[in-house]
C-alpha cells in the first residue's frame, strides 16, 4: 500500500498524542473519524500500529518502525512547502511555542504579537506549561526552557538572562514588620513553588535563601505573582513582569539578586527549514529586545 501524507499525519498526530481523543483535537477531527482512519491504514499495510488499551494507544513495534519513516516524509513535507513559498516572503502557516508560564504570560504575548502583526498569515500558540515542555512528543515546535537540555537530538540556543528579586505589594509593607535583611523573611509569609513540582533546579529560588517552608504555593508563576500582588506575602518575581504591577515594590535588592538565562531550544532537523529559522531569529531577537526594554522599566522599583 502506498501511504498518503494524509494518512501519515493522522499516524502522527495518534502517535504522538497517545490517544484518538488527543489526536482528534491536534487535527481539529472527531475521534471516531480518527479511529477509523488508523484502523484503515493497518488494514491496508497488514500491520497494528498501535497496542490500544484503555490507558490510550502505544506503538507496537510495527508503529515504531513507521514512526521513523512517517517523521522523515514530515520533514520532507515542510522542506517541499517552504521550496513552493520561497525564503523571501512572510512568514506563513502554524507554529507553537512551549514555554513556563513565567514567559508565557509577562513576556512572549508582546513579541509574538509583534511577529503576527509582520506575518498576517502566521499563526502562533502559546502552550504554557509548569514543566519541562517533550519536543520529541510534538507537543510544540519550538521551546523556551530555563536550562539548557543536554539529551536528545536538539539544537539550543542561549537566548539573554534575566533578573529576579524579592517583591511585595505596597499594602502588605505597611502592614507587616520592616523588612531589613534575609533574617527578617522568616517573620512573614512566603509565596512560592510548591517544593516538589519544582521541576528545574533553576526555579528553585527560595532554598539559597533557607526558606523551607512555603505557606502560599503553586506550581504556577500567574499564581505566586498575583497573591503577591493581592498582598498574600512576599515572593521572587521577575523583573520582567513588574512593569504590570507598578504597586509591587522590589526589597532587598543587595542580598536578594537572582540572575537566571532562557533557552531557544529545536529539534536538530529543522535547522535545515528555512522558515523556522526565520522565525526563530525573530523570537529571540523580540524577546532580547523587549525583556531589555521592561528590566529597564523596573530599573528604579
């Protein structure tokens, strides 16, 4: 049988989302319709595909050998299509981004809205995620992390540092004791992550600082950062997002200084893609310039 790149999507998309369920959503098509497709394409090469159980569908050996050969005619695929557009026209098409929720929310809407407004015919997601975001499940085509990985078949690139400190509202400081040094901290309530979804060494902010205990916790940043803007506590903020709370005020900013980088992180074969290569330098070259411009903002906070 001679497989279609219309059955080879279905395949990956099942493949990659383990489920019909997970699959139909990525290609905005009932489940049942995916199901069928799958079960038609096995019937046609003779061969499952999958190990389906109600956990979800697995790949069977069969499944992993086309895997191989279903991501290479993918590649193709997007080579083919950018040859037809040319390098030189605006960026077109869907591309994902996976982030933490910290750049999700305060830094990537500005840039991507930037890139959108150059490229009308590009769409761009945004998957916020409190964890480490699996390129090699798809779950987007490009990722920003807080530390470089170092398996897999992936390209990084550093993209900038950036600051954090301590923070709290101008409300919860006229209502709680002066806060002096880092000793004073253990006087007053503390927001942060939850300590065992902290899911990068990198975010572990409070444990230098000897703060094991943590009253108001969550494994997102959205969260911490607006009980500290509700003036719940104290927390470690970005400077980046500060500029969207102009009530919140950094304190202790000699001893509590953090510096941390972001990562651009692909998957090694699309560095032969034109237009992810465009589209990567505009990303990082937006980022660099609008997380310099809000830092700034905040320079005197």
């Amino acid at each position: 049988m001679s497989e279609s790149w219309d059955d080879l999507r279905i395949f990956l998309a099942v493949a990659r989302g383990e489920s019909l369920s997970a699959a139909g959503r990525l290609l905005r098509m009932d489940p049942a319709t995916v199901g069928r497709r799958i079960a038609r394409l096995e019937q046609g090469l003779g061969a499952a595909l999958f190990v389906k159980s109600q956990q979800g569908y697995a790949l069977s050996e069969s499944g992993a050998r086309m895997l191989r050969y279903a991501e290479q005619a993918e590649r193709a695929q997007a080579l083919a299509s950018e040859a037809v557009r040319g390098a030189g026209e605006g960026l077109s098409g869907q591309v994902r981004i996976g982030a933490p929720d910290g750049c999700a929310n305060y830094l990537l809407p500005q840039v991507c809205a930037a890139i959108a407004d150059e490229n009308p015919d590009l769409e761009v997601q945004i998957v916020a995620l409190p964890r480490v975001v699996n390129l090699s499940q798809r779950e987007a085509d490009i990722a920003i992390a807080v530390s470089a990985p170092t398996a897999g078949r992936l390209v990084v690139q550093k993209i900038t540092d950036y600051k954090l400190h301590l923070a709290a509202s101008e409300r919860y400081l006229s209502q709680h004791a002066p806060i002096q040094s880092v000793s004073d901290l253990h006087g007053h309530r503390i927001t942060g992550y939850i300590p065992d979804m902290i899911f990068d060494k990198e975010l572990d902010y409070l444990g230098d600082l000897g703060l094991t205990r943590v009253p108001l916790a969550s494994n997102s940043v959205s969260v911490q950062f607006n009980w500290v803007r509700q003036g719940a506590g104290l927390g470690i903020v970005h400077d980046f997002a500060l500029p969207t709370a102009p009530d919140l005020r950094r304190i202790l900013t000699d001893e509590v200084s953090l510096t941390r980088s972001f990562y651009l992180v692909r998957h090694t074969d699309d560095r032969r893609h034109a237009r992810m290569n465009r589209f990567a330098k505009a990303l990082v070259d937006g980022m660099r310039a609008e997380l310099a411009r809000l830092e700034a903002l905040c320079r005197y906070v």
